[in-house]
C-alpha cells in the first residue's frame, strides 16, 4: 500500500475534512439506531475554518497518494489544549492513522497543559486512545432538541437583573469594555479566555445577550441563534444557569426544533431544558480531560468540537 505522507492543513483541504467527517459517522452511526448526518456541510466549514485560522499548527492532515484520509484539530486557549477533531475514512481505520496524526499536534509531555477532548460515547476505541494520553471520560454531554410546551414559562431571573443584547461589528467584534467583562468571567467559570471563540459564534449567526445586576455588574452571557442552537453560556453564580438557559430559549422563536449540547454537570441547564419539554437525543458525547479546568455547574460550552 503506498506510504502516508503528513502535512499541515490548508484552506483548499476543509472540503474533503468534512468529507471524511461525514464518511465516518455515518459508517457506524445506523449500528447504534442513529440518523446518519446530512450531506450539507456549510457550518462544519465555517468551523474547521475558525480552527484552521486560529490554530493552523494544530490542524493536520494525512494522505495517500495525494487524496486526503484523515485528519485532525485542536485548539489551545491558555493552558488548556483541547482536540476538536480527529476523524478516519473508514477504510483507513484500525492502522494507527489517528494516533500517528495526534503524535503530531499533542503538547510535549513537559509543559503544563491539560487535555480535554470531546468524544463520541459510541467509539469505545476512540474514548480508549484518549484515556491512555490522560483524558479520561468523566461527563456526559447531551444534545437536548426541541421546543418548550405551550404552558411552560421559564424560571425568572433574580429581581433587577437587566438583559441587554451585544451589539457587534460585522466581523464579530464588540466593544472593548464588553469584551474585557465577558474575559474576566470565562478566566472565572472557564478557567480560559477566548475572544476569537466568541467572535466565531457570533459571525455564525449567533445573538449575543449579557446578564446584569442592578449597579451593572456582568452576572452572565448567553448566545441564541435564530436557527435554534444555543450556547454558550457562562454564569458567576450557579443559580442562574437555569434561568439564563430559559431567557435564551424563549428569546428568538427558531423556524424548527432549538437545540444545546448540555454537559451532565450543568444541572441548572439540563433541568430547565427538560422541564420546558424538551428531549435527549441520540447517544452522548464524553467530556474527557487530563485534570479540572472548567465549573461546568456554571458553564455550557460552544460545541462539543470547541469550548
């Protein structure tokens, strides 16, 4: 069989990436009674496309005889390094590809990084890969769909809570001021700051909306976009996280189903979300990592591809 060759990922590349995505999904996705994913692809581009553009020295491919098999991606936000991707044409599975792949993105063993890893429940070898370099499962993660009962209403927000929405430049950007409050909290809940992640969300479409009290201090953020998808979410105080959760599901009225990836641990999410109707679908995704970094009782990331 002729020899693989390893390269950095470029542009032109994010096409067949989503290829080989779909490809392997949909390879085991009908044995566990799942929907095999759709063929269109517009969002995973325009996120590979944010992955390779902030960290392109993490966003590598494999090849043979110069077709694309494999390919992978992460992302490092201050000490944390979290792998967002890594997916085998199922033909190219069970050789080593995807442990030769992160051999060359992981972090050196002598810096002080943690390892987080977002991972399909249904790949008991995947999941297994990743133990071994530390990132050991430890939550689940559930896609909830749907939209909330005709009689349900939303738990409120504490009295003098003011909702305001983010206002935005075209290219994501906003203000100064809010962007240095919107650090400070997820330095705080997330352990991280991630600016370009919250442009990212907001360049796809995402509505930004910051919690405040009273004298104006930041108490939370929430994203809703008008397709449906909600997050993320970052509270200072657990007790919001429901309330915040159910302002953002009834803020915009999406043409179809809403749908979050809830962590097990953000109870407040996940409980306001199946009191107002909706359901869990599909198989969980395992949140792994290498030691603590996030309070996800406070905390719903972006994807399970991106904190």
């Amino acid at each position: 069989m002729t020899a693989l060759t390893y390269r950095p990922a470029a542009d032109a590349d994010l096409d067949a990436c989503g290829q080989i995505w779909r490809a392997a999904l949909n390879d085991y996705l009908p044995r566990v009674g799942q929907r095999e994913m759709p063929s269109e692809l517009g969002p995973l581009r325009r996120l590979h496309a944010h992955l390779l553009a902030t960290d392109p020295e993490r966003f590598w491919v494999a090849e043979r005889r110069g077709r694309i098999v494999a390919f992978t991606a992460a992302v490092e936000r201050g000490h944390v390094w979290f792998l967002s991707m890594l997916f085998v044409e199922p033909a190219e599975q069970g050789a080593g590809l995807g442990r030769a792949l992160l051999s060359r993105i992981l972090p050196s063993a002598a810096t002080e990084r943690v390892l987080a890893v977002g991972s399909d429940s249904a790949q008991p070898i995947s999941n297994g890969l990743y133990a071994r370099l530390g990132m050991l499962p430890r939550m689940p993660v559930w896609l909830v769909v749907g939209r909330p009962t005709a009689d349900w209403r939303p738990p409120p927000l504490p009295d003098g809570t003011r909702v305001e929405a983010m206002g935005r430049a075209p290219d994501g950007e906003v203000e100064r001021d809010l962007q240095a409050s919107l650090d400070r909290l997820d330095r705080e809940v997330v352990g991280i700051v991630r600016p370009q992640d919250h442009a990212y969300v907001r360049r796809d479409g995402r509505l930004g909306f910051v919690y405040r009290d009273g004298p104006g201090e930041l108490l939370g953020y929430g994203y809703a976009a008008p397709s449906g998808r909600i997050s993320p979410i970052a509270v200072r105080d657990a007790d919001l996280l429901g309330p915040v959760t159910g302002h953002l599901l009834t803020a915009l009225e999406p043409p179809g189903a809403s749908a979050i990836w809830a962590p097990g641990g953000s109870d407040g999410a996940l409980s306001t979300l199946l009191d107002a109707g909706l359901r869990l679908e599909g198989v969980p995704i395992l949140f792994g990592w290498s030691r603590p970094f996030a309070d996800f009782a406070r905390f719903v990331p972006i994807s399970p591809a991106l904190l």
